[in-house]
C-alpha cells in the first residue's frame, strides 16, 4: 500500500500553493505515497512584511490593512524588529497542533490514518515541534511513524529544543533535507535542526553533522541538494527519497 503523508506548507504560503509547487515532487513519488495537504490558522496581515536578507520584520501599523488569506502561518508573524528566526514565543500553537491532530483524527476515523508528516520552512520547524510533542507524550493523539523536514531551522522556543533532544531516543525516524545554494534558510541551520534530532546516548554515534550528500545515523538522515529554497526533484535526490520511504512502504504489508 502507498504511505500517506500530511503535508505543512511554508511561511507565507497557503495548502493550495503548497500543492501546487510540491507537483513534481509528488509525481516523483506518486507509486510510493499519496500527499495531502491542510492550511494553518492563521492568514498574514499585510502588514507584516518580511526582509528575505535579515529574515527581520519591517511591519507597520497593525491597522494599516487586513490579514491577506491566501498567506498563512503557522504561528504569529514577528512584531517589527523581530527575527523570523528568533521569535521568543510562537503565538497560536496550540491553535495549528489543533489543525494537525483533526487532520490525523478524521484520516482515522475514515480507516486512512497518516505515516507521517512532510514540513517545508516553517511547516518543517512546526513538524520538529510536533515530533517533539510526540516523543514526550505530550499530545495524545500523535502516532506518526517518519517525519520529512525540508529547508527548517531550530526551533526558537528552548522548551522545544530541550524536549526535542532530551527524547530523541524515542523520536520517530527523520529525513532532513536542504540546499546547498539556499540563501534564506542557510544549510548550517538546517543541520542544527537535524543535530538536535541525533540521540545523545552513549549507544549513539556523538559526532555533529557536517557537510554531507547522504548520511544516515541512527533514526536521522540527512540529504543535500545543489539548489536553493525548495524540494529537490532532481534525479540524484530520487533514489534517496524514495530508498528512505520505501522502508516504511514494506513494514505497511
């Protein structure tokens, strides 16, 4: 049986763009699993604009205009001065785990559960936050079996990182992909993110991640790409991807 996966879109992109811009990705994959996406809660004010070289807000007035909803978050977008990176908190959280866990739920219930959750740019860091949430036991209804994140960074909130390192022995296997030419989200942080993921038990390989086309440590994998900011469809990404999935497509028969 082909995996399902739930698919979280970028800052500033909504479940339809994401669709949209993952189509040869999907077509890629489309004898190994079926994708489906869901919108966060939250549409961006037009307000709050982005400088993609600082990733710093330069928004205005909060009452200049209003949200635009084909734009979404999955938390609050940074007040003026704030970095996209370094928010110190992520306002409505609760409100997209809500989002995911109904989405998990209502698959259940129609007999079609999901194997696991895809996550680009902000969707990966909300998927790490999910991962964490499910290996602490923190949310019930989280049983996901792999999580994909793609073009992430760590999350801002320490709770999260904590979490996520105090129990990456019991994460579920992760595949972390990023762009070498990525100049929004820069590769070393997206080895950060995918270092946090690597358990710290003695059992465990101890060394940090580098540079690297295809690595695989414990339940962590790591695979590069030449571009930039997006989901390589590259004939060299292929076979990793769907090697990486296929694993999980044989522990389904």
């Amino acid at each position: 049986d082909k995996l399902r996966i739930l698919c979280l879109h970028g800052y500033s992109q909504n479940a339809s763009d994401f669709r949209q811009k993952t189509g040869a990705f999907r077509k890629m994959l489309k004898s190994v699993a079926d994708f489906e996406f869901v919108n966060s809660p939250f549409p961006i004010p037009t307000y709050a604009t982005l400088d993609t070289s600082s990733l710093a807000s330069s928004s205005s007035s909060p009452s200049s205009s209003e949200p635009d909803p084909d734009k979404r978050t999955w938390w609050q977008p940074p007040r003026a001065g704030e970095s996209y990176l370094y928010l110190p908190s992520y306002d409505g959280l609760d409100s997209s785990v809500s989002v995911v866990k109904d989405a998990l739920r209502g698959a259940d219930i129609e007999g079609r559960p999901f194997d696991g959750i895809l996550g680009f740019s902000q969707g990966g860091v909300f998927a790490a936050v999910i991962a964490a949430l499910q290996a602490s036991g923190k949310e019930e209804g989280l049983q996901l079996r792999f999580f994909i994140i793609v073009s992430a960074f760590p999350p801002s909130i320490p709770l999260f990182q904590d979490i996520i390192q105090s129990c990456a022995s019991s994460l579920p296997p992760s595949l972390h992909i990023y762009g070498l030419a990525d100049s929004l989200i820069t590769p070393d942080l997206s080895r950060s993110l995918a270092n946090l993921f690597k358990s710290s038990s003695p059992s465990h390989s101890s060394s940090s991640f580098s540079s690297s086309t295809y690595i695989a440590s414990d339940h962590v994998t790591l695979l590069e790409h030449k571009g930039g900011h997006f989901i390589p469809t590259d004939s060299s990404s292929k076979a990793p991807i769907r090697d990486w999935l296929a694993r999980f497509q044989k522990s389904n028969k």
